[in-house]
C-alpha cells in the first residue's frame, strides 16, 4: 500500500530533527541565563560593578575595556535578543521573564566642573576686561595690585594686548616708522630724544618692536631652533667656515658689552641648550653671570672637567649641609650675593667636600677588604660596586634635561664659561637641519655683525558681551624688556588693559632660576639695600634701555620676578595683578 502524501507532510510537521531540538535546548540555557542577569542587573547598577554586561548596557561607563574584534564570546546584547525574538519561546517563559525584569536604571549625567587650571587656560583676556571680579583675583586669594610688572626672564613667542580703546601701533606714518627705528638704534629716550624726532605713542610702540639677531639667514627659522620651517639644507666648507668665524666675532663683542656694563643681557640659543648671560647688577647679582639650562650629567662633567665652578638653585640637596658630589656641582643652600668662587668661607666648602670624597674612597676600599676577609670573590665584589655606582649614576640623571639641571655660572667661572662656549665645537650641531648653523645671538643693543630684526603685528577687533575690544597680538623673539616698556607706554594713555603671554618651553627655568635665587638670599638676610639698586641701575645707565626697565631689572625683592602666564592693570584698584 502507498503511503498517502498528506500524511508523510504532517508526520514531518511533528517529528523534529536532532539538531533542532539541541538547538531548542541551547535557547532555553540562553533564556534562562539572560533572566538571571536582568534580576542581577539592578544591584550591579547600584554597586558600579565593572562586569562586561554593564560595560556594554552603559556607554557611560568609566574604563572602559577595549573589545576584542576576534573573540567568539564578544557577542553583541541586541544580536541575542534578536535571535532570541525570531526563534520559538514558550509563552509561559516570555510572559515571567517581562513580570520578573527589573526597569533599567537611567545614569544621571552631571556636567563636569572645570579646575582652576582649566578655567584660567580658558579665560580670553577680554573678559578679564569686562568682569572686574575675575577668577584671577579669586584664585590669587584677593591678590593686591602693585605699580610695578614683574620681570619675565624666559623669552615670549607671543603677546596679545586686549583694551577698550584702540593701541597705539597700527597704520604708522612714515615719519613715527622712521623715528621709532632711529631711537632704537641710537637708544634714544623720550627725555634725550631731539625735537626732530617723534615721540608719540605710535614711534614708541614701533620702538619696542625691534631686536637684534645673528646669524640671520632668511630662509631659516634660527629661533626656536627646532621649527619644523626649516628644510634639510646642505651647508658646504666654506659656508660652515665662514658663519663660525663671523659668529665668534659676534659673540666675543657681544660679551665684551657686556662686561663693560654697555648690554644688559643677551641670549645664546644652541639646538640642546640655552644660555642667558646677565650684567652686573640685574637680578641682585653684584657680578656678570650666566644662567644655562637644560643640561645634562655629560655636560656638568666637561664643565667639571674644564675647571668651572657652578650651582644648581633648583635642586633639591639630599642633605641640609653644603656638599659637593662626583659631577662637581655645588649644592644651592648657600647661594651668595657675590661670587662663590672667591670668598674663603666657599673655599673652606670646597676642601671640605674633597675631604669628604677622599674619605668616601678611603671607606670603600675597607669595605672591600672586609668583604674579602669574608670569604666573598673578588668578581662578586666588583659586580657589587658596579650595581652601586650604576644605582648612583641612574640618580644623579634624574634631573637630566629639565628644569632642575638648570646651573648658574658666576663670576671669573663666568669667563671661563665664555671661553669654553667659545672653543667647543659642541656649540654647533653637525647633523640636522641646522647642520653647520652655529648659536643664535639675541641682544636688545646693537654689536658687530648683528641684524635688526622686527616682530610681527596683528590687530583686530573683538566684540564680547555686547561691547567692542581692540586687541594687538605681536608675534616672533619677545625679550624681557618688551613688556615694561609696552605696559608703561600703555599706561599713560590707558585706564585698564589685559596680556596674556606664550613662553618658549625651554627658557621658562630662566625665571624660576632668577626667583629662587632672590629667595634664598631674602632668607639668609643678603637682601640688597635700596642704595645699591640705585648704583646699579647707574652703573647700567649706558646699556640702552630705559630707567624704568633697568630699575626693575636691578629690582631683588619678592615680587620683582614671576613666572606669569596673564595679567591685567586697572588704574582705580592701584596697578597689576598677575597669575
């Protein structure tokens, strides 16, 4: 008998494959596992619980881990409950899972608070402007304005002027260009300056606007040294030959002025190091000296080598007492007002540290015989001072290439630091783009070989919170003197500004430097009198730049020096404040 068709379908239709009924019992383990954690997924909520379940669920889950792209068990949550929807499910199982889940809880965001740092790295000068209880006087704790700017030692790469009115500077006359660069070049002041010349706000702004600079090559960005401006050029012998001569020239002049008291300072910037060269009488210092930064333990070693005498003010000593270690470097504690290389109490310091080495090498060599006495091995023996002298190695270049290596050269050591700069071939890099190039020279006066260099000027007008701002932004090597002699010119015609300022990261130690040095000396009671600043600055008065400027760089006090990022000057609170 032939089986009927009908019933060959509805026998297939009940009878199930093996295959699909091991899938069936997989759904159901699925089923069952995806209850147990809907019921769980309330406390996990409430305890932050860092499962992978919860990381996927909340997007807004903290750390979380990055999802393996080859992984089987990476599977995603909606997939599952997709599948979950197309397969067969029995209704008993659907209908106590939707009374027995749990409503997914909601994660409250809360909109992040800014630190001070933030808020200060996002506060535009003029709304320093408009809001006179700026986060500047809250941070600084009521901060009290003073009628001097404190000096900024590093070099700016840029300076924003933000004023209700506009600032002197912009679309120049001929004759203000033309009288602002012979009063630069002349050093000519507003009380010395002749009635042919023009002494208006516009001549002055464009004054102070120019710098020195060797070499110059035009096709080179010479400062910073490491523009990404500058492509591969190939210098030949001669060139390379002829750049060195013109530069020792330059730089042997440049030191001569400043001995004479005839520059006040001046910058040398190498491709790993900076130098700052300082007269006589600024920053405190009763002799020429010169702040180098950042250094390395190879090249305290040559100075070590070479005989020059140096101190590290910024860092810290292991000890409280004056020491000084294998590299040569005199620990800051005692940083005089004179030169540390002359007095008798620093050359009783000197032998007393070389006592104490010799007395460091006296003790290791008993405790190798004592270790021999012990039975130990002479190759352990020295595999154990070979450990002991990496480990002290390894500390003394913790400091390596930061703002702690920072060294101060003082003095006669001064001159043998000039000679040094000088004669090494070091100075100027072989490889690199400025392959050949020797240091750049930045002075505020003229010397032999030096080209005058202008900044770039910008002004534009800015509008916030419904009233009009004119800002002035100069751009390119911003010395010292730069500011106090914009601020003064600014404050006989203005009521209210603001700056914001942009350091070169390598010369931001140079004011750091300079303030640690004030400080030490106003705790040792070497505070200088008001009498010898006023010597200085007469002493100075043939270096070019003005009375004021000189008066405040001879200043050594506590706020004489500050690493400042902003500022802002109001005539009716009483002068600046600065953060």
């Amino acid at each position: 008998m032939e089986p009927n068709p009908s019933e060959m379908l509805s026998n297939s239709m009940e009878w199930k494959r093996p295959d699909e009924i091991i899938r069936l019992q997989r759904l159901k383990l699925k089923q069952k596992a995806l209850q147990a954690r809907m019921q769980k997924f309330g406390d996990r909520c409430r305890t932050r619980s860092t499962t992978s379940v919860e990381r996927e669920l909340d997007p807004f889950a903290a750390n979380q881990k990055r999802k393996n792209p080859f992984s089987r068990n990476a599977d995603n949550v909606a997939k599952k409950q997709k599948q979950s929807e197309l397969e067969p499910v029995n209704e008993d199982s659907v209908f106590e899972l939707l009374s027995k889940s749990t409503p997914k809880e909601v994660p409250v965001l809360e909109a992040p608070v800014a630190t001070p740092a933030v808020q200060r790295f996002f506060i535009n000068p003029q709304q320093q402007l408009v809001d006179s209880t700026s986060p500047l006087v809250t941070e600084q704790h009521q901060q009290i304005p003073s009628r001097h700017l404190p000096i900024h030692w590093s070099i700016k790469s840029r300076l924003r002027i933000v004023c209700k009115s506009q600032i002197p500077g912009n679309n120049l006359r001929t004759n203000q260009e033309a009288s602002g660069l012979t009063s630069f070049v002349r050093c000519i002041g507003i009380k010395d300056s002749s009635p042919s010349l023009d002494i208006s706000p516009g001549a002055r702004f464009y004054q102070s606007t120019l710098y020195w600079q060797h070499p110059h090559l035009p096709w080179l960005t010479l400062f910073p040294r490491n523009a990404k401006a500058n492509n591969a050029t190939v210098l030949g012998d001669v060139e390379r030959t002829a750049l060195a001569k013109e530069w020792e020239v330059s730089f042997r002049n440049l030191f001569q002025l400043l001995r004479a008291r005839q520059c006040p300072y001046f910058y040398v910037c190498a491709n790993s190091f900076t130098v700052l060269f300082r007269a006589a009488g600024i920053g405190g210092r009763v002799e020429t000296h010169a702040l180098l930064t950042p250094t390395s333990r190879g090249m305290r070693a040559v100075l070590k080598q070479e005989k020059i005498e140096f101190a590290m003010p910024l860092k810290t000593p292991l000890d409280n007492k004056q020491e000084l270690n294998q590299s040569g470097e005199v620990s800051p504690t005692k940083i005089h007002n004179g030169s540390f290389s002359n007095s008798s109490e620093d050359q009783s310091t000197v032998t007393q540290a070389e006592e104490d080495h010799d007395d460091e090498d006296s003790d290791d060599m008993e405790e190798e015989k004592w270790l021999a006495s012990l039975g130990v091995e002479a190759e352990e023996i020295k595999r154990i001072n070979y450990n002991q002298k990496q480990k002290q190695q390894n500390k003394e270049c913790d400091d390596d290439y930061s703002d702690q290596s920072t060294v101060l050269i003082e003095g006669i050591e001064c001159q043998a630091f000039f000679n040094f700069l000088l004669n090494a071939k070091s100075t100027t890099t072989r490889v690199g783009r400025l392959a050949g190039v020797p240091p750049t020279l930045l002075a505020p006066v003229s010397f032999v070989g030096a080209s005058l260099r202008s900044l770039t000027t910008r002004s534009s007008k800015i509008r916030q919170m419904g009233e009009d701002y004119h800002s002035t932004e100069l751009q390119g090597v911003i010395l010292p003197h730069v500011l106090p002699y914009l601020c003064e010119l600014l404050t006989e015609s203005k009521d209210k500004f603001s700056g914001t300022l942009v350091s070169v990261p390598n010369t931001k130690a140079f004011c750091k430097v300079s303030q640690r040095i004030i400080d030490d000396a106003d705790k040792e009671n070497e505070t200088t009198a008001s009498g010898d600043q006023v010597l200085w600055k007469e002493n100075l008065s043939d270096s070019g730049l003005s009375d004021h400027i000189l008066e405040a760089m001879c200043r050594a006090n506590k706020d004489s020096v500050f690493d400042m990022e902003r500022f802002i000057y109001a005539k009716d609170t009483g002068g600046y404040t600065w953060s």
